[in-house]
C-alpha cells in the first residue's frame, strides 16, 4: 500500500531571512524555499538579492525580495509590512544579518563597536519587535544565527563575542517570555564557514565534520529548527561547529 506524499516541511508558511543575499542566509533561504516556504529576503544589496530570488524560482518557489538596512527601524518595519502585504502572514524570522570585525581592543574604533553591535544584536530587537504581531498570530518561529563566538569567548573579536553572546541570551530570554504565545525562539551558533556560493543540489561534504562548514550544514540544522519536527523545541542554542571544539565536562 503506497503512503500519500506528505506536504513539503514548510509549505504554505512565510519566512523571512535577514542576511540573505550570500553565505548562511542565502543556504538558509534556498532550503526554506525547497522546504516549501515562502522566503520574505532581506539584505541591502539588490543585486545579491534579486540572484537568489532567481535561484529559488529555478527550484519551483517563491521568493519576495525586499531591500533592507536591518539597522534601521524604518527599513525592517517596512520589511515586515511587506510580507504581510505580499503574503498575508509570518510564520518565522530568522535573523543572520551579522558583520565580523577583527582587531584588538586597543585599535578597534567606536563606529567599529556600534556597526558590530547593531547589526549582530540590535537588528534582531528591531526584526523581532516588527514581527511579533504577525507571529502572535501565527504561533511562528525566531530563529538567530549567532556564533561559536556566542558561548566562547576568542582574542581580538570582542565585539562580535559581545554581540553574539547577548544574543544567545536574548533567545533564552524570549523564549520563556513568548512561550505563553506558542511561539518558539532558537538560535544556531556556527563555527567557522565557507561561504562561497554553491548549488542546492551539490554534493555533501565527503567529512561532514571538517574543520570548515558548508554554509548549507548549517541550513540543515535551521530547517529543522524551523519545521514541524521541532515543535516541542524553544530556547535551545544548537552548536554546528563540525566537531571542532567540543567541551567535554565532567
């Protein structure tokens, strides 16, 4: 006897992707899309946007490309706006938007600290605070790309380690605070990753646990954070570091 064909994970669902034009935002959107979603892209480069709003069409899906500044209030609410407008709902925000400034304390500027912060912390406030509403209504999903630099501190990234550890604590946070809504807040916390721009359908890694991540094992492991298969599943942060540091205690 055969089983019907079961639904895509995702299908009939809105997400939308901050960072989406390259890297783990754009893995993360491809996957969404092949999941069955549609992806809401946000990222401030056009021209990395409307590319991967043509590689998902070449997959069947749908995609609505809205440049975006995730630092300003203005650009994400009008973002949020335009989900709804263009699709009628939102089921998940996943915040990736991040930058990566290396340098010693000593040499690193104030502009430098303020751009890290804001756009590795304050812009998750700003997505989060814009789509509350809609995901209120949708019992939706957060999701939020930090860093292996969110639960261990490393020399001459002190920025990013501050970003980035506040935001593993503000998905602890909302977690509890939004769990009376039924809505779910994870975060994923990557080691070091290749983003170079690779097919959907390419070959997986011949040693998954290299030292180097493929920007799509780390949208392996956001899909199922996204999908029904978690449900149950809020304030976890999940480390993709490819086996390269794992903490052994006692």
């Amino acid at each position: 006897m055969n089983e019907p064909a079961r639904e895509p994970a995702l299908s009939g669902k809105t997400v939308v992707v901050t960072g989406a034009g390259r890297g783990i935002g754009r893995a993360i959107a491809l996957a969404a899309a092949r999941a069955g979603a549609t992806v809401v892209l946000a990222s401030r480069t056009e021209e990395q946007l409307a590319e991967v709003a043509r590689e998902i069409a070449s997959l069947g899906g749908a995609a609505l490309p809205v440049p975006t500044d995730v630092r300003k209030k203005e650009d994400v609410e009008r973002l949020v706006a335009r989900a709804v407008e263009d699709t009628g709902r939102v089921d998940a925000v996943v915040s990736n938007a991040g930058v990566f400034v290396w340098k010693p304390l000593e040499k690193l500027s104030e502009e430098e600290w303020d751009r890290v912060l804001e756009t590795n912390l304050k812009a998750t406030y700003l997505l989060v605070h814009a789509a509350l509403p809609e995901l209120k209504k949708s019992h939706g999903r957060i999701l939020n790309v930090a860093s292996i630099h969110g639960t261990a501190g490393d020399a001459n990234v002190v920025a990013h380690c501050a970003a980035k550890f506040g935001l593993v604590g503000m998905t602890k946070a909302l977690a509890l605070e939004l769990r009376p809504h039924g809505i779910a807040v994870n975060a994923l916390c990557p080691g070091s990753t290749d983003n170079r721009a690779r097919n959907l359908d390419a070959a997986p890694h011949e040693k998954p646990l290299e030292e180097k991540l493929d920007a799509f094992d780390v949208a392996g492991a956001a899909l199922f954070l996204l999908s029904p298969a978690a449900a149950t599943v809020t304030g976890a942060v999940l480390d993709v570091w490819g086996g390269t540091r794992i903490e052994v205690k006692a």
